[in-house]
C-alpha cells in the first residue's frame, strides 16, 4: 500500500514537473517595439524609423542568410543543430572554468541565448540558468532550428542602438544580410558575444583577432576555400554607423504614420523614385534663385493606383521647412478645379464643348473675378475657355451650374478636404478659394479619368460604385473612402471631352515640349496658379500614369513667377519624360457620344439662320439645347452694304442675309473670329434707337456695388468707368446730371468718388442715352 502510494506521488510530481516544463515558454517570447522599415516593389530599402525605445531593431526576416548562419553557428553554437536546447559537455567545460579561473564562461547554446534575451538579460546565477535551460528544451520543442536562429537573428545586440542582423547589416555595412560577404557576415557574427566590449569603433584589434579567427574556423572547416579566407582577411572593419538609404524620406515617414506592418513592400518604383529625386533637386535649384524652396511631386500607376514615386518636398540644405511633407499640405487649388466643372457643365447639357462663353467683365454683388493676364476674349468656345484656364467663364459657369451642387460634385469626386460649406467658398472656389493637398487632389484626376477608361475597356460599363484611393502597397490593394461613388456624376463622353480640352492647354513658352516628349504624345494636363502667386500646380496624365506637381514656400509666402505654367509644368514634363509614351490612346467613347448639326461659329446645335453647319461629336447624354442664338437673318440691300427695312426699301430689292448679332459689350472684347456682323442700316431707314444695342457699360455693371480701393499711401484711389459703344463716336459722361467729360473711341475715364449712390450716365452725339445706378463702398 505504501509502494502504491510512493508510486502515486512520484508520478504526480513527475506530472506537476512535466506541465511545468509545458507551461514554462512565455506565449509571447519578444514583445520589444520594432522599427518601421519600408522597401520597394522589388524589396529594396527605402527607408526606416527607429523604433519607440530608441533602438535600431528591423522586423525578423523569412530567414537566416547562408553566409551569416554558417559563421553564427561556428562561432557560438557549432552543435546547434545536433543538441536539444543545451550543450551537457559545454556546460561542463563552463563550469569547471567558472571554478578554476577568473574568466567567466557561459557555455549557452543558441537557443538558451534566445531565451536569455527575451528575458531581458538578467543577471546571471545558477537558478537563471537552470531557467534558461529549462525554458531553451521547451523551446526547441515548440520551433525548429531555423526558427530559433531567426529569432536570435532578430533580437541579438550588435553594439550601441543596433539589434539585430538585418539592422546592423544596414547600419555597419550599408547593404542586406543577403548580400553580406564572408568576411563582413563573420564580422557581424562575433559581435553579440560581448557588444559591450567590443563593437565598430572599439577595440578594434580585438574585433578584428576575433573575426580572423572564426575565419580561420571556417576554412578549416572547409565551409569557405582557401582562396575566399585570404580575401575575407583583407576585408576592412566597420568604422561607425552608416546612415540608413532615404530615397523617399517623407514617403518612409508617410508609411510609418499609417496602420501598417512593421515590413512595408511599398508600391515605389526605386529607379523612377531616384529620377524624381533628381528632377526635384535640379528645378528646386533654379527656383530657389527666386526664393522659391518647396515643391511636392507624385506619380501614380493609374490602373493599379499605385504610387511610383514620392517626393514630398525638397532635400536642400537651403530649402526652409524641407522637413515638411508638402504632399499632405493643404494648399490653395488655383484653377485645378475647371475641369470637374467643366465635366459637370457637359454632364447638365448647360454647354457643349464648343459652345461659346461670354468672357467680358462681371460683377456679382461686388465680386469682380479677372483673367490671369487681365484681358477680356468677349465670346470664347468652351474647350478653349479650359484649355486657356480662362477664369471670368468658368465663375459664369459655376454661377449658373449652381454653387452648392457643385460644391456636393467635388465632395462625391474624393476631394473631401473641401468641407467648410458653400458659404464659405463663394464663387471663388473655382479659382482657388478652397484647399486641397496633392495627394487628394491627384487622386481626383486618377478616378475622374478611370470613368473614362473603364468604359472604353469594359464594354461601355461603368465601375460599381466607391472612389478608392492611392495605394502605397506593392500588392496593388488600395483602400476605398466611405462614400458612394454615383458614376452618373459623369458619363465617359464628358470625361472624354474634358480630357481632350485638356491636350490643348498651352504649354510652356521656355519649354522645348516637342524635343523632350515629341509633339504627338498625348497628354491631358491642367496648371493652376493661387491667388498672390503662393502655389504653382501642375497635373497631367496620360493613358498609363499620372503626375501631380505643386511648387511654393511652406509658409505661404508668394513670389513673382510662381505660376502653374512656369514652375510647376515644367517639372511634371521631365517626369513624362522618364516614363513610357502613351500615344492615340484619348479616343471617342462611340457608345457615349452621338453626331450633332453644329453652328461652326456658336458651337451650339444649328439654327435656321445658320448659313453653314458642321457634323460634330457631343455627349449622348445632352439633352435638348437651345439652337443656335447669335446667327439672325436680316434684309439687306442689293449690294449687300446696308440693312434694310420694309417700310424704307423696295421689297423687290431686298435680300436676306445671315449674320452673327453681338451685344456692345461682346463686340466690344470679342477678338476676330471670322464672322459677318449686320451692316449699318440704310440712310433712308433712319438709325438704330435702341440704346441697349449701341452701347453697354463695362464697367460699373448694372447694380454693381464699387469697393473703393486703397493706394500704398492709404488713400482711395480713382473709381474707372468704361463703356463700349457699338458705333465711332463722341460720348459725353454725366454724374448725377454732373457733366464729367467726354471721350471717343476708347470709352474710359476715372473719377474720385466718395462712398455714397451715384447715377451715371452718358450721352453720344446722336442723343442716345444709357444709366446705370452705383453704391460706393469703402474697402474694409
């Protein structure tokens, strides 16, 4: 009874020892921070963060490289793979050295170091090493022998802040594990014995002895020839830590602020990111003569989304605030916009794109929007309003589109850093009144052209439904934003002609486009300068890429010539340059568009009074438009110099001609456009008396309200009034019933005037008369 009760306990304990030695591995070996480390498509790196406790500790590997295995386990553990987790005769020799010398020997295999450091090293004693021991048995029960190397690989001290072998690979010989020699491999494989003592830049002599000697190890092993030994001993030490790669310093930072896993196979082509770098560097150099420092550049792989290049600003050492990642910036939009306004206005049948725009001076409620060159072009086809990036049609454009669903169109387009309401935007949100950064600003145009190319390439169907942003992953998954994407926002056929306007867009007059691109490459692009010449923009695609550009100071300041056409466009080119030509790619969506009658003159569907026609594409979509309003057929004489009327002239004798009728103020900035206008009416007619066909005030416009504006010296300055008159003659200027002065052909004149309403009015030689009524206003 006795003998079964000894036989009981002793199983229990031998039991309770068992799932001690189960249970005895921690779940979790190493819970260390770990440093963001970004490579490239191929792998290549990139870049990396140190990790949050100041150490240089890179990610595991999948493995050990040969080079590194071989010269670890020689030097440290050359049983590794024969024992179970501890070496009985190295522990002996240990501990018989322990007791006869001063010269403390450890006698730990591998796998009993891996569970030394994840212990943290704590202070060595007989009973941490029993734990060691303990723990290193469970330990090769639970992994295999390359899992264990991969962790000591890991998390071994290679001297200073450096962990692990692909850190200090990167850190003491500026290349991957996998590319180590022999001599550099045995070099690294030596430090983690004693990286107190001994590390590049220490004790040199004793590191070097100990290299040589594991060298010498190995060739007599036969693990390395004779030849590859000789060579290896000539082989230099590490000095101090090399700097890590940073071809795309604020991409790298960009990753590491995201979600993502310690190992970031990034979507960066290396070769093109090393072409934008340079690119970046060469413009930047020549801006800053200017003052002009900072700029952002992105290419983007439009199929996939991926992101192929990533500069977020400049790297100069004269370049202020080139720690700032630029692309992430919320920068003012300049002109950018038009052409999601433009697409909008084809999608609502509001014009075609050859209808005309009227680009002569407006005002809306004290609002006075200008051209970039400060001229006026009177009646403007709309493709040529884009391609020019006129702004005076674009806010007419946008007043009758409708601010607040326009303003819903971007937001549904991806740009939802627009988000500070209408009100806050006004009309000036088509010419730079909101803020968008690069980043979202390009992604805009990749999914506004991905309408159009995933209906030439799908059948004439349209994606299913969500904007998906840029990717920065190498796998090509991009993550989508949560909103619906209506693709009835724009057919394909508007995307289409919006893209076509945009191969118009002039280029830069400096820039020799045909020598670099040739001038059959076919490139949709779109400038935008802001306000005070603070930021240049310059987007451009073609069938396979896209490339985003924005130039400017990080603090806002503004300089001359910091324009989308000088600054910016120049630079997207020389990208393009490095990219892949994509020729005849932007062709009709033929399920999407449909042959029209069109007026060559209005561009609008083609009236009777049209004399000529022309068979043109437009949206199939466009629903019924209004034909053509500016060709009348008017009565003339026989020899076709005068109109004629009824009661003035032999019916007999009358022809009917068409003609193009234009306001005063639209002959007045119209520019020749090949076109006939009505002839004066016949002596015997009389003369025109309605005043609204002579003559039109330019400015003020009618219930304008004048904001005075203020000299450098802090007073007034003079009010100019201007007005067209469709006939050569004198004009005599009243206010309130005042006598002002009188002009001839150049209709302008100015005035001191005080805050206050006003009544102006003027006078031709023929008695005609025009009012216009004025509130003043002083600037606040």
């Amino acid at each position: 009874m006795k003998q079964l009760s000894k036989r009981k306990w002793l199983i229990g304990v031998l039991l309770f020892v068992v799932l001690v030695w189960w249970f005895s591995l921690p779940k979790v070996l190493f819970s260390d921070p770990i440093s963001c480390v970004v490579n490239d498509q191929d792998g290549n790196l990139l870049g990396a963060r140190i990790a949050d406790d100041g150490q240089w500790r890179f990610p595991s590997a999948e493995e050990v490289p040969g080079k590194f295995e071989q010269a670890i386990v020689h030097f440290e553990d050359e049983y590794f793979y024969w024992h179970t987790g501890f070496n009985p005769i190295s522990m002996a020799k240990a501990f018989y050295s322990n007791l006869t010398s001063s010269t403390k020997r450890g006698g730990s295999t591998l796998t009993q170091q891996v569970i030394r450091l994840s212990r943290k090293n704590k202070q060595r004693s007989y009973t941490e090493k029993i734990i060691e021991l303990v723990q290193a048995t469970r330990l090769e029960l639970k992994l295999s022998k390359k899992e264990i190397l991969l962790h000591y690989s890991a998390y071994a001290p290679f001297g200073g802040n450096v962990v692990g072998l692909e850190a200090a690979s990167w850190r003491y010989f500026g290349i991957s594990p996998q590319q180590l020699t022999w001599g550099q491999a045995s070099a690294l494989a030596v430090l983690p014995n004693s990286p107190s003592i001994i590390y590049p830049g220490k004790n040199d002599k004793q590191f070097l002895n100990k290299r040589n000697a594991l060298l010498k190890k190995l060739v007599s092993k036969e693990v390395i020839d004779e030849e590859t030994y000789q060579l290896s001993l000539l082989e230099s030490l590490p000095s101090t830590p090399l700097p890590l790669p940073n071809q795309a310093f604020h991409f790298v930072d960009f990753v590491c602020q995201q979600d993502q896993e310690d190992v970031m196979a990034s979507s960066i082509q290396y070769q093109l990111q090393q072409k934008a770098n340079q690119i970046t560097d060469k413009h930047q150099r020549a801006l800053q003569k200017n003052n002009i420092y900072n700029l952002s550049l992105i290419v983007v792989e439009n199929k996939t989304r991926k992101v192929l290049a990533y500069v977020g600003n400049t790297s100069t050492p004269k370049s202020p605030f080139r720690y700032v990642d630029m692309m992430q910036a919320k920068r003012s939009t300049g002109s950018t916009l038009k052409p999601f306004l433009y697409a909008a206005a084809l999608e609502e049948s509001q014009i075609l794109p050859t209808s005309l725009l009227q680009d002569v001076p407006v005002s809306f409620n004290g609002y006075r929007p200008k051209n970039f060159n400060e001229k006026f072009h009177g009646l403007v086809p709309a493709h040529q309003a884009l391609s020019r990036s006129l702004n005076v049609p674009f806010v007419n454009v946008l007043q009758d589109y409708g601010l607040p669903l326009f303003y819903e169109n971007l937001r549904d387009a991806g740009l939802q850093q627009i988000n500070k309401g209408v009100d806050h935007y006004g009309l000036t949100l088509i010419l730079g009144g909101a803020e968008v950064s690069l980043w979202e600003l390009t992604q805009a145009f990749v999914n506004f052209k991905d309408v159009y190319s995933t209906y030439v390439t799908s059948s004439s169907q349209y994606s299913t439904g969500e904007i998906q942003n840029l990717t920065i992953n190498a796998s090509g998954s991009s993550t989508k934003q949560e909103l619906d994407y209506k693709p009835s926002n724009w057919h394909a056929s508007s995307v289409y002609f919006t893209l076509k306007a945009m191969m118009e867009l002039e280029r830069p007059e400096d820039f020799n486009f045909g020598a670099i691109l040739g001038n059959d490459q076919q490139i949709a692009w779109k400038t935008g300068t802001s306000y005070g010449f603070k930021d240049a923009w310059s987007i451009g695609m073609n069938k396979e890429y896209t490339v985003g550009v924005w130039v400017g100071n990080a603090d806002t300041e503004g300089r001359p010539n910091l324009t989308g056409i000088k600054a910016a466009a120049p630079i997207m080119f020389d990208v393009f340059k490095e990219l892949p030509k994509s020729q005849d790619w932007l062709l009709p969506p033929y399920d999407d568009v449909k042959q029209v009658n069109l007026c060559p003159f209005s561009g609008m569907p083609k009236s009777k009074a049209c004399d000529e026609s022309e068979l043109l594409w437009i949206p199939s979509h466009s629903k019924a438009l209004q034909q053509c309003t500016y060709h009348t057929e008017i009565s003339v004489d026989e020899t076709e110099r005068y109109e004629v009327k009824n009661n003035c002239y032999p019916l007999s004798k009358m022809k009917k001609k068409s003609f193009v009728e234009l306001s005063p103020i639209e002959k007045h900035f119209t520019q020749t456009m090949g076109f006939k206008t009505p002839p004066p009416l016949h002596p015997n007619c009389g003369e025109v008396t309605d005043e609204q066909e002579l003559m039109e005030f330019i400015f003020p416009r009618k219930n304008e309200r004048i904001l005075l504006p203020k000299s450098f010296e802090g007073t007034n300055e003079e009010v100019v009034l201007q007005l067209a008159h469709s006939k050569n003659t004198e004009v005599h200027w009243y206010i309130d019933e005042r006598y002002l002065t009188t002009t001839t052909e150049l209709h302008e004149t100015s005035i001191h005037l005080p805050p206050g309403r006003y009544q102006i009015s003027v006078v031709d030689e023929k008695g005609h008369f025009l009012k216009q009524d004025v509130l003043v206003e002083k600037t606040l």
